[in-house]
C-alpha cells in the first residue's frame, strides 16, 4: 500500500467497509486510485446510468437529466457517477439517500430517493426534487441502466442531441 497513491477515509461503519484488490486495507473512498485499481465496473456496476423526466424535476432540473458515467470517486462506500457534459454527480450521501447535485456534499441534493435495502444502485422511482415548498414528488423521474452508444457530444461537442434526447 502507498499511502501516496490514494485518498482514503477510515469506514464510517465497520459493516460499510470493503475490501479492495488495490491494496490490503478496508477502504471506503479511493479518490486517486493507482493504475489497475478497481473502478467498480468489475463488481457489476454499470458504466452508464441515464436519468429521464417530463415532471417538474425536467422544468426545474433539466441540466440534471441525461447520462452519467461511473467515475473512480467512491462516496459512502459507493460509486459516484458523474454527467457526461454538466457538473453533476449522482451519489448516496451521508444521509443514506441516492441523490444528484452539482457537487459531492454530505447532505446537499436538488434530486433525492431513499436508497432502499442497501442497494448498490439507485432506485428507479421514487424520485423527489427540491421545490420552492420542499421536496416535490416526481413520478416521471426515473434512473436506469444505460447501454447505449456514447456519442462524441458527451465530452465537448454540441448540446443539442442531448437537449433533443431528454427534454
């Protein structure tokens, strides 16, 4: 183990923690993992997920919707999955909820699910986002596996197919 080559934190929970191939310790948040460490895709996380809406989380949201790509940050444990062409993370915060915002904060969150019985991915309903009178249910919101082509757009190209695509 260099400790110069990661970024960890100790497990909040003793039961929360994993075992990496990267090195001999539990650890829970490898933020600069050394090349060949695990990434997560091997231990079945997608590398895509895609959230859709037509409710209110697109009217107030709608840089939120589109693609996210499974990153090497770790958050609670868990894998932080960032949009492909906005600043916007989806994530299971310290609250044990899987949220979207457009940093990695402990309890911050414009889009939010209860994560239910631990689950490794995130709910595919029971969506909520921040509205002007608290948090609004959005039953059009959904957060699914993606398995479709990635286009050049995704990095710097033109925003309108995704524009097209999800709003």
């Amino acid at each position: 183990f260099n400790p110069r080559s990661y970024t960890c934190q100790a497990a909040p929970h003793p039961d929360k923690a994993v075992k990496s191939k990267c090195g001999t310790l539990l650890e829970v948040c490898c933020l600069h993992p050394r090349p060949g460490c695990d990434t997560g895709e091997d231990q079945g996380f997608p590398s895509f997920l895609k959230i859709i809406s037509s409710g209110g989380a697109k009217d107030l949201y709608p840089t939120y919707l589109g693609i996210y790509k499974l990153s090497r940050e770790r958050y609670s444990n868990l894998p932080v999955y960032k949009h492909t062409n906005k600043t916007a993370y989806l994530f299971v915060n310290s609250l044990d909820d899987w949220v979207v915002d457009d940093r990695i904060s402990r309890r911050h969150a414009r889009l939010y699910a209860d994560r239910i019985d631990n689950s490794e991915l995130p709910t595919e309903n029971g969506w909520k986002y921040a509205g002007g009178s608290g948090w609004m249910s959005d039953t059009s919101l959904t957060v699914n596996k993606y398995d479709g082509d990635i286009p050049n757009w995704t990095k710097k190209g033109p925003k309108t197919e995704i524009i097209k695509e999800f709003l």
